[in-house]
C-alpha cells in the first residue's frame, strides 16, 4: 500500500473540513482509483485533476508520497472539465452529452465521424500519447472558448460501416462558443493525435503530428 496526499478547494474544502487528507492506495493505483475513493466527497462536483501541480486524467498512475489536487470549477468560470478516452469499445454519443452536462451549459454541441463508403477502417494509436495529446487539445478548448465540460473518444481497432471511431461533444454557456469549441477539437485532434488508420488494406497518408 502507498500514502497519496489530496489537496481540497473551495467548496470541496468545506465540504471535507479540511484542505487535505491522506489517501491509502494499492501500489500501481491510478487517478481514477483515488477518485472512486473519494467520490463521497466529490459526488455532484465536477473537479479537474492534477498529480503533483501538472493537469492529469484518470488513467495517470500514482506513487507513493505524490500530491493529487482536486479542483473544483473555479468563479470565472474557465476552467472546465475534460474527459478523453482512446478505446477498443464502440462509442455512445448519449454517454458523452451526459457527461457534459452542466448547470451553467445553455448549449451543448456534439459531433461524430463514422465510417463511409468502405466496410471497414482499421485504426491503431500509441494510446498513452494519445490520449494525452487529447487532454491537451480539450483543455485549451476550454480554456479559449470558456466551455464547461468538453469530451472527446477515438476508437482503435476495426470499425465498421456507419460506426462512429471519433466522438466529441462540449457544452458551454452560448451555442457560438460551444460550435468552435467542438470544432477546433475535432480539428486539432486529427491533426496533432498519433492515431492512423487503413483503409482496404493501406495506411492512409495523412500530416506530420505535431
């Protein structure tokens, strides 16, 4: 087992009655482990993480004596939440509106790039940068655009005709925001994400990641 410091704010702070407790993991426990712990206090809060002061997801893997901060939405409003995913599953739209879905949204835009014209396409990601590449691009989403949750997913591995192998969606407090948001996710995802894909047998030319 290992010692994992959380650090509280604002109302999570005040709920907990202090600013920080000490958590007891099993060794190799990730962020997520630390969250489902925490989730009675948490519960209803949308929190950012950070493992010792550097944004993180919840696939991040923790040792023993480092700081997990949970950051609750802060009053200006900009800063959101972000959930990114790289994954064999096939995608559900409606479970990404869910988890975008927030008090202060008066618009909520998705969108999904699915298969065509082929039986097929076959995609392959080096998952961990991936999946940090896209926390990356939805966090400046969010930050840009003052949306409050933004989510995007890719599927890797064979999807077939008509199936979805990208999704995102974001809310926001008006409709234009939440258009560019969503917009310059999808974009910058294809463009900056190590994810390929072949099409009837042949990797697809595509752009230098950057």
């Amino acid at each position: 087992m290992m010692q994992v410091r959380i650090r509280l704010f604002a109302g999570l702070r005040e709920r907990a009655g202090t600013d920080e407790v000490q958590l007891e993991l099993p060794e190799g426990a990730l962020v997520r482990d630390a969250l489902a712990q925490m989730q009675p206090l948490t519960g209803g809060v949308p929190v950012v993480m950070a493992v010792n002061r550097e944004f993180a997801d919840v696939g991040v893997q923790l040792s023993s004596g480092d700081e997990l901060a949970l950051i609750p939405p802060v009053s200006g409003g900009s800063l959101g939440v972000a959930h990114v995913r790289v994954t064999t599953e096939p995608l559900a739209l409606d479970s990404l509106v869910e988890r975008v879905r927030d008090p202060r949204a008066g618009a909520v835009v998705t969108f999904s790039g699915v298969t065509r014209e082929v039986p097929a396409l076959d995609y392959e990601a080096y998952v961990e940068m991936a999946e940090s590449k896209l926390e990356e691009i939805v966090l400046a989403a969010i930050e840009r655009y003052g949306l409050c949750v933004a989510a995007a997913e890719h599927r890797v591995g064979v999807v077939a005709l008509s199936e979805a192998s990208v999704a995102v969606a974001v809310s926001a407090p008006h409709r234009a925001e939440a258009f560019a948001g969503a917009r310059e996710i999808i974009d910058r995802l294809k463009a900056e994400a190590p994810i390929w894909k072949k099409e009837e047998g042949a990797w697809v030319h595509g752009v230098t990641p950057r």
